[in-house]
C-alpha cells in the first residue's frame, strides 16, 4: 500500500504542477495560453469558455491537495483531468497530429488515470478499515 501512496503523490506532483500552470493561465486568459489552447483542439473557445478551464483546473488542483487526506476528492479530479486530457488527445488526433506532438497530453491522461486508480486503492482501504473497527 506504500508504494501506492508514492505513486499517487508522483503522479499527484506532476498533475498539481502542470494544471496549476494551466489555471493561472487560463484564469487570466493569457493569449500563449488560449493560443495554445486553439492550437492543440483546433477551436477557437471563446473568454467565458477560457476562464472556465482555468477554474474547472484550479478546482481539480485544489482537490489533489485535498486528495491527500481525503483520496476520494483527488479521484474526483483525476477524472476531470482524464476527461479533459482525453478531449484534447482526441481533437490532436483528429487533426493529424502524430508521433511525438502527442506525447505532453498522453503523458498527462496516463497520470491523471493512474491517480485515479492509486486513489481509489486508496479510499477503498481507508473505508474498510474503518468499517473494520
């Protein structure tokens, strides 16, 4: 179960520092970022959709934090970042993107499903001992 909880943080770590980023950005509609944005799904969302993300990702960074001490908070977000990991994976497919133009979000939605995994390992236990006692 250790190594579970090493691998939750890892992935935990990466996830928090990139969408992190990604909330500042968006929140504050930088241009790089929505140029970025545009780029990688091949739309053009508008500043509400924008400042969206960027809350949607401060609210699922917020709750891999908090997933530290309440696992099912950090599945929660895990599953919001593989959702919009996977949505973005998808429209870079779409659009013809190949070989190593997807490795970033692949990288991001293999974490975001292995947090979700370790996590949930992780609730399940913590419920059952507590049932236990």
């Amino acid at each position: 179960m250790r190594l579970l909880r090493v691998i939750a943080a890892i992935v935990s770590g990466l996830l928090i520092l990139e969408f992190s980023l990604s909330a500042i950005s968006m929140l504050s509609v930088m241009g790089v970022a929505v140029e970025r944005f545009s780029t990688l799904t091949r739309t053009s969302p508008g500043t509400g959709v924008v400042v969206l993300i960027g809350l949607l990702d401060l609210i699922a960074v917020i709750a891999m934090i908090v997933g530290f001490r309440r696992p099912w908070a950090a599945v929660t977000a895990g599953a919001f970042l593989a959702l919009l990991s996977g949505f973005v994976l998808l429209r870079q497919i779409d659009g013809g993107d190949r070989g190593s133009d997807l490795l970033s979000y692949s990288l991001f939605l293999g974490a975001a499903v292995v947090l979700v995994i370790t996590r949930l390992a992780e609730g399940v236990r913590t419920r059952s001992v507590a049932a236990a006692r």
